[in-house]
C-alpha cells in the first residue's frame, strides 16, 4: 500500500496524468466526454475530506499551541506574515498594472464598440428602471456584520452548507476550548483527532 502511496504522489506521475489528460481531450475529445466522469469523481473525493482534514488539522494544532504555550508569539508572527505578504501582493499587483497598462493598446473600434454598449439605448434603461422601482442598495458590511457572519450559529449547518470560513473559526475557537481542559481529560479527544488526521 505504502508503493501505491507513493507512485500516486510522484511528480512525475502527476505531470504524465497531466500531459495524458491534455492529449486525450486534444485527440479523442469524443472518448475523454465518455471519461469525463472520473474527474468528476476524483474531485468529489478531494471535497470529500478538505473538511474532516481541515478540521482535525485546525483543532489538533491549536490544542497543542494552548497546552505547549507560546500560542501568543506565534499568533503575532502570523499576523506580521500575512501583513507582509498582502502588502507585497499589493505592491506586484499596482507595479503589474501600471507597467503593463491592459487596454491600453486597444484598436479605435473597439473602444467605440464598449462606448456603444455602455452608453446605448438609455432611455430603455431608464425605463426599465422607473418599472422596477429603485435599486436596493447592499447593506454596507460594518464590523457587527462580518464577525456576525464569521460565527455559525449551527456548526452543522455550516458544515453542510460549505461554509468554510465560519468551520474555520468554529476549529480554532474548539482547539483553544480543548487546549484549556486538562491533558489527561483530552487525550481521548486528542487521539481521535490525531487518528482523523493521520486517515486523511
């Protein structure tokens, strides 16, 4: 079992099923529409166990934070981290679009073609409008608001509804819970999140 684990994480293995795949849809379009259904399947099983993963990974790794210690000068160094990267991105992503300046080099007739689209028949839009009365206007997302949709109220519901970020922060506040309770009280709890961990 331990060969197959490792052939099917092989680099090498993964870049042929790449180069494979690109080739069948290529040549034989109609026999890879036939096929079509074990990627399908291949990525229902990766959906499959982002969650369960994600949540031993999450809970399991806090837990260990809290009862080691020192879970506040790792807090702060990953918060600098993603500080800096973000800032970084910022950085690539402003420098990207001033040297490369996307539409730029856009023929005459196209940029007529967009002013034609967007500023055409105004008055049936108008019309429309007057219709359907105003546009609601989106609720602007205050503070309240967003650590309100950060919390699930039901952990279930939020767990089949895919709602990522609000398990996220249901693992962490778990992990931090468990970490507070005795070691000897835990270990059950810590050996099946590790047993959950380890099967995924």
């Amino acid at each position: 079992m331990t060969w197959l684990k490792n052939l099917a994480l092989n680099p090498w293995i993964i870049l042929l099923s790449l180069a494979g795949g690109l080739a069948l849809g290529a040549y034989l379009p109609e026999l890879s529409l036939q096929l079509a259904f074990v990627g399908h399947l291949y990525l229902d099983l990766m959906k499959m166990i982002v969650l369960p993963f994600m949540l031993s990974a999450v809970i399991l790794s806090t837990q260990r934070l809290i009862q080691e210690g020192g879970g506040g000068r790792l807090f702060g160094r990953v918060l600098l981290v993603f500080a800096v990267f973000a800032l970084i991105a910022a950085v690539i992503g402003a420098g990207t679009m001033l040297a490369l300046q996307p539409g730029v080099d856009l023929p005459r007739e196209t940029l007529d073609t967009f002013g034609a689209i967007v500023g055409g028949d105004l008055d049936s839009n108008n019309l429309a409008m007057e219709l359907n009365g105003p546009d609601p206007q989106p609720p602007t997302l205050g503070l309240e608001a967003l650590l309100l949709s950060l919390v699930p109220s039901n952990i279930f519901a939020a767990l089949a509804k895919d709602e990522t970020l609000k398990i996220l922060v249901f693992s962490i506040l778990l992990g931090v819970a468990v970490g507070r309770v005795p070691k000897d009280v835990s270990d059950g709890f810590s050996k099946t999140l590790e047993t959950l961990y380890q099967g995924f």
